[in-house]
C-alpha cells in the first residue's frame, strides 16, 4: 500500500500502545502506564495526515512505500496519536 509518509529506522518508536495480545481494552491505566510501548528500529506509516501503521521497520517496509522517507536512525520518534 502507499503512503504519503515513511518515519522508518528509529531507534526507538514511543507509541504508548498497550502490547498486543494485551488482555485491557480501552485506556491505559495503573501499572500498566509504566510500559511506554517502545519499538526498536520503529516506523510510522502517514497517509492522508493519519497515521495508518506503526511497528518494526521491516514489518512496515514489507507493507508500505511512502511517498516521502525520514530515515529516523539515532532518534527517538514519539507519533502524536491525539483523540
């Protein structure tokens, strides 16, 4: 699939997501706040100012072809995911 945007190769990727297979739904809460949700090597994939996907890079590579690339390599890279 393409995407107007690549944030790929970051050295860590803070999406504040719960783990998958992650039994809570909804909101973080507790100890779970602890887990920032970190992915290293992450990458953001951006399409239509949404972000669509975020995961390893190499996961998001074998599914999406930004438009435009930001090799993000030595930086942290924290994605707005704003309700």
């Amino acid at each position: 699939m393409n995407v107007d945007l690549m944030i790929h190769s970051a050295a860590q990727l803070v999406t504040c997501a719960s783990p998958r297979g992650h039994r809570q739904a909804g909101p973080k809460r507790a100890a779970a706040m602890a887990d920032v949700g970190a992915i290293p090597g992450g990458a953001v994939a951006i399409s239509d100012d949404k972000i669509v996907a975020t995961g390893p890079t190499d996961e998001l590579r074998a599914h999406y072809a930004g438009h435009k690339t930001i090799d993000a390599s030595g930086c942290v890279v924290c994605p707005g995911f704003v309700d």
